[in-house]
C-alpha cells in the first residue's frame, strides 16, 4: 500500500511539472495575437524574426512601413506587412 501511494505521488509530481511547462509555453506564445485569420506580433517576436533592433522597429513604425496598433501600451505589428 504504501508503494501504491508513493507511486500517486511520483505521478502527482510529474503532472504539476507538465502544467508548469504548460503554462511557461502558453505565456511565451502570448507575444502572438490571432484575430479574423490576421495573425499580429509584437515588438520582442519581430525583433526575433527579422533580426532588427528596437531602433529599427521604432524608425519602421514611424515611417508607415509597417502596419501596427497600439493595445493597451503594447505595440502589434502585422506580420504581413513586415
């Protein structure tokens, strides 16, 4: 009996890691908003996928190369139009 109960243990442990985990990846893909088949980004993802640095991301902004809204202080920039 007391095997039994360790083994719940063991297997208790191992579901509260695998929600852990579950939760770190869900929070990592926050960074991505999906609206109407429009997938949008923000500033650290497109840093990520085109190599750019902050600076640049700001210059693309302000010229308009780039289609972005701002949503709640959090830029969102359409993938599509980087």
């Amino acid at each position: 009996m007391i095997e039994f109960l360790k083994s719940i243990l063991v297997i208790v442990k191992i579901l509260q890691d695998i929600k852990v985990l579950l939760e770190r990846w869900e929070a990592s893909r926050e960074g991505v908003v999906v609206q109407d088949a429009v997938v949008w980004i923000d500033a650290s993802d497109v840093k990520r996928l085109l190599n750019v640095s902050d600076a640049t991301i700001y210059r693309r902004r302000t010229e308009g190369a780039w289609v972005c809204r701002k949503v709640g202080g959090k830029w969102f920039y359409l993938k599509s139009s980087l």
